[in-house]
C-alpha cells in the first residue's frame, strides 16, 4: 500500500505537469465559461455542458491515459526493476494519472458552478467522474496490453469513435430494419455496450428531460422506472471500470517488459 500510494503521487505530479493535460482543463474551463455567461436559461446551459462532456471527457482521458503510459515505459522499466511489487505499479499508476484527470474536469465544472450558478455542477461533475474513470480503465487496459504505441492510441481512437458515434448509427439502422418486432428489452441490453449512452441516459433520468431520452434511454425508463433504472446504470458503470482494470491487471503482471 505505501508503495502504490508513492507510485500515485507521482504519477499524478507527472499527469499535472503535462502541457496536454493543462490544454484540457484551460479549455474545458473556457467552454464552461462560454456556455454560463451566454448559454442562457439555466437548463439549457445544463443539457449543452452534459452533451460537450459526453464527447470531449471521454475523447481527452482515453488519449492522455494511453500516452502517458507509453511515454513512461521506460520509468515503468525502472520501478519493476526494484523490490516493488507489480501490482503497486499498475494500480499506482492508474490511480494517479485518473486522480489527476478526475481533478482537471471537476475543478472547472465546480467553480464555474461556483461563480456563475446557472446549472448544476454537481450531477455534471459526477457525471465528468464515472466518464474519466470508465474511459482511463478502457486506455490504461489498450496501453497495458498493446505495446506498440502507435496502434495502442489508434485503439483508444476507436474506442471513442465507437462509443460517441457509431453505437448511435448502429442502434438508429438495427430500429429501422427491426421495426415491426418488440426489441425494447434488447435496447436495455444495448445500454451496457457503451457507457457514453449510460451516463447520457442517468443525466436524463435526473433531469427527467424524457424527450430527449433516445431509444434506450425510454425503454429502460418503461422497463424499470426511474429509480431502478439508475442502479442498472450504475452496475454498468461498474462493470466498464472493473474489467478492463482487472483484464489489465492479469495482462500486466504476466507481461514481460
């Protein structure tokens, strides 16, 4: 523990120092800025921040997590050549690097909350969590298992390509081909495929913007009710951060670097 703990800290100074992850946060507190001064009424200001969150949150964490993991391959080298353990390394390192990002998101989201009032920075900032900690397992587990860097981050890309854009088209074409069957309780199978459109559909449910749902997002609601839809949202959300970390747990003790 009080080498994993080690390991975090200064992976989370090395994540905090990176002029990417200052890009990040100085932009994301610029768009925030944007939307509160001129986004207008107070739910709609909510409702645009959460959907610019659902596409760049996931998009930056799973790039900075995968090069920053390649970039540190030779300080990795260096920390399993001394008498730490390999699982201290591999989960201090996820745990810093995802504190950092953890804090680059909520930081801009709670004071802009702070300063401007005009939507809620608590739910959006909750939902900026699970997305940073669903997508930096999802690029910790590509890096740890893929050693080339180039097709590690062209993974990561497609990855976010699949969960932002694709699953939408995907779903939209299997509705129309599949139009006169009842496939509502397939839909909320589809939920777990991708945790974009699980965190999109727990915003709703809390906003109880019900139009602006989606497919799966009323059938879940129909199917289990609000209440009972937020905890099947939860145990997906579970299960896109466990997995990876424990599939790349498995991966990176047995690796051989």
């Amino acid at each position: 523990m009080k080498h994993t703990a080690l390991i975090a800290r200064l992976a989370l100074l090395q994540m905090v120092r990176s002029r990417p992850f200052l890009a990040y946060v100085v932009a994301l507190g610029a768009i925030v800025a944007t939307l509160a001064l001129f986004g207008g009424d107070p739910a709609k200001v909510s409702l645009t921040l959460a959907s610019v969150l659902l596409l760049i949150v996931p998009l930056i964490t799973l790039v900075l997590i995968a090069l920053q993991q390649y970039n540190n391959r030779e300080f990795t080298e260096l920390l399993l050549a001394q008498p730490i353990s390999r699982r201290a390394v591999y989960w201090g390192q996820w745990t810093g690097m995802t504190l950092a990002l953890v804090g680059g998101c909520v930081l801009p989201l709670v004071g802009g909350s702070f300063v401007w009032g005009n939507y809620d920075g608590g739910v959006l900032a909750a939902a900026a969590i699970v997305l940073t900690l669903c997508f930096s397992a999802l690029a910790y587990r590509l890096a740890v298992g893929q050693p080339d860097k180039a097709r590690g981050i062209g993974l990561a890309l497609m990855v976010w390509l699949y969960c932002a854009v694709l699953y939408d088209a995907i779903l939209v074409v299997a509705m129309a081909l599949l139009e006169d069957y009842p496939i509502e309780k397939a839909l909320i199978v589809l939920l777990a495929l991708n945790p974009i459109d699980a965190v999109r559909v727990a915003l709703l449910l809390h906003s109880d913007a019900s139009a602006l749902m989606g497919i799966t997002g009323a059938a879940i609601r129909e199917f289990f009710g609000t209440g009972r839809s937020l905890l099947v949202i939860a145990l997906v959300v579970i299960g896109w951060i466990g997995y990876p970390l424990l599939r790349g747990d498995r991966i990176f003790r047995r690796r051989d670097f």
